[in-house]
C-alpha cells in the first residue's frame, strides 16, 4: 500500500508510491551524448574564462591563469547574478525588487575533460571540499552577500550545460527559502525536543541501519526517510556542526572518502545517471547553530516533476527508500 512520509525537518510530505516499486534496472536514464569540440574549461584555454580567483597546483612556479593547475575557480562568463554594484531594494505597492547582486563561480574540478566526478579518486575529490570552504571563507567577508549555495549538476537533464566537471556556487543577498524553511523547522524540533534534529537523525539512522548506505569515523550516508527521488542520499556529519567553514583537513579526507564510495555505488546501480547535489550550511558569518547541521543532499534524476508536484508541493517517488539504501549497500565496488 502506498505511504505518506513527512520529512522531520521541514514538514514536506512525500508519497512512497509503492503499487509502482521499481528496481534499478527498471528506470530509464537519459544519458549523456557527448558533443565534444572546444571546450573553455580544459587546460591551455585559461584565457577564454575570467580570471581565476582560486586555483590549486602542484606544479612549482605556476602562473596564475596557465596550465599546470589541479583545480581551478573562475567566474561564470554569463553569472546569473553580477557582484558590481548595490541592492537598491524598492517597493513597488505591495511587490519588492532589488538589483541582481551576488557572485557566480565555477569551480573546474579536474583538467582531464574525460574524468568525471565519480571516477575521482578520494584525494583529488577532497582538492574540490577544500574549495569550496575557501571560496565560503572568502566570499563571506563581503558583507552584501548573506548565503552561498554550492551545487553541481551531473548531465543535460540535470542542468548541465558543459560536459567538463565542475560545481558550481552563487553567492546570494538573501537567504533561499529551502535554507530559511530548514533553519525554521530545525530550530522549531530544538526547542521542543532540545536536541539537534539532525544529530537525532544520526542516531536513529545508525540504530536501525535499514537506510544507511556508508559510513566511517566522521560521516554517516543515508537514503533519508522521506526521500523526493529514488536513490536520493544525505551525507552528515556524525559529529554536530553548522559551519562547512569550520572542516580541516581530515573531515575532507573523511568527507572525500564516503563522498566517492556512495557516487561509485549509485554509478553501479544506475550508470551515468544524471545527478544534482547540494551543500546545505548554515549562512554566512552566523554563530554556531545547536539545531543546524551541515550536510549533503545528492539527488539522481530519474523520475519527472508534472503537475501533481507543482500543484501539491508533494514528490512521489516509486522506490522505497529501505530498498534503495539495500541496492546501495549491496552492489559490489571494485
């Protein structure tokens, strides 16, 4: 019999559609079709993108905006949002306006136009964590800028647009309504309960084991209770924190390590699915939050959002998020 799940933290509901239980090999994928031609964000073509504003090298001597980089951070050419300038905010009756301020960047996440994210391996993976704190760190010291949403999507039918990996992050003046809803729900279970929503989450999910898909010392990866998708994964930290800015090196060594172990397992389960994940953090230059956690919501693109979604605010998802997390866990990684 089909189910209503509600999410614990936001209160969405969910329909786990189970009359319409599928196995992996029963989705259809829209796969990728490699166009090739020139390509602006591979090595040698550094002077068709803006100038970079972070790059990391392990070549000696590099020049800034040359090849020889392992990772490279640079404006996106056509931002959705442009960082000259100030808000303006106006009212106009009873609508608000305010200029498009904020930031753009693309972060180039190897220069093999070939390797995808998934075929990383964990040492390389951790060099994109790492910028993506830096650039937090950094862009939070512009005071016009209250959130930055970091993103990455995976294949045309999940946005992207360029077949070179990358990520992507858009600074914002205003905080998104997803992150306000989740700062609001978190904080609403915390003064009832005085507990952490997430950390409870943790707990829970460790104890049952029936939606954990990985976990070592420092994270836990799980296919959520009330998932929007099949296959969709969180990836929390075991240990509370709100703040992504606050991770040294062997959290993104730990956070690397299950980060490619849960891709190579949805890639073995679904193979060159299309994908988007999401950093989820609190704002910037905020204190540290007791009802926030830190986390990743990675989302594979498998099912359409029709007008029941839209109408409803509802997901229907076909697959059990007990089964998926089994899928997960049993496939066999090389």
């Amino acid at each position: 019999m089909p189910e209503l799940r509600k999410d614990p933290i936001i209160g969405r509901w969910v329909i786990i559609a189970t009359e319409r239980g599928k196995r992996p090999s029963d989705f259809i994928i829209d796969r990728n079709q490699v166009k090739g031609g020139f390509c602006p964000l591979c090595p040698g073509n550094e002077n068709t993108t803006p100038p970079e504003v972070l790059a990391y090298s392990s070549m000696p001597g590099r020049q800034a905006n040359q090849p020889g980089w392992d990772l490279r951070v640079v404006p996106n050419k056509y931002p959705a949002l442009v960082i000259e300038g100030e808000l303006n905010k106006q009212g106009e009756g009873l609508y608000d306006r305010m200029n498009g301020l904020g930031a753009h960047e693309v972060i180039i996440e190897t220069p093999d136009h070939q390797e995808t994210f998934t075929a990383l391996p964990p040492e390389r993976m951790r060099l994109i964590f790492h910028a993506y704190r830096d650039r937090l760190i950094d862009l939070g010291q512009d005071d016009r800028f209250r959130y930055v949403m970091i993103f990455k999507n995976f294949g045309a039918a999940a946005g992207a647009s360029l077949e070179h990996s990358h990520s992507q992050l858009v600074a914002l003046p205003i905080l998104p309504r997803m992150v306000t809803s989740e700062l609001e729900g978190s904080l609403s279970y915390y003064r009832y309960k005085e507990r952490c929503v997430f950390c409870d989450i943790v707990r829970q999910e460790l104890d049952q084991g029936v939606r954990v898909v990985a976990s070592n010392n420092r994270f836990l990866a799980i296919v959520p209770f009330a998932p929007r998708a099949p296959f969709e994964m969180w990836i929390l930290p075991r240990r509370h924190s709100s703040s992504y800015c606050n991770s040294d090196d062997a959290t993104f060594r730990d956070l690397a390590a299950i980060f490619s172990e849960c891709m190579r397992r949805l890639d073995k389960c679904l193979p060159s699915v299309p994908y988007n994940f999401v950093l989820h953090a609190a704002p910037l230059r905020s204190p540290a939050l007791d009802h926030y956690h830190w986390h990743f919501e990675i989302t594979p693109k498998l099912t359409m959002v029709a007008g029941f979604e839209w109408g409803s605010g509802f997901y229907i998802n076909p697959l059990p998020p007990e089964e998926a997390a089994k899928f997960l866990r049993d496939v066999e990684l090389d």
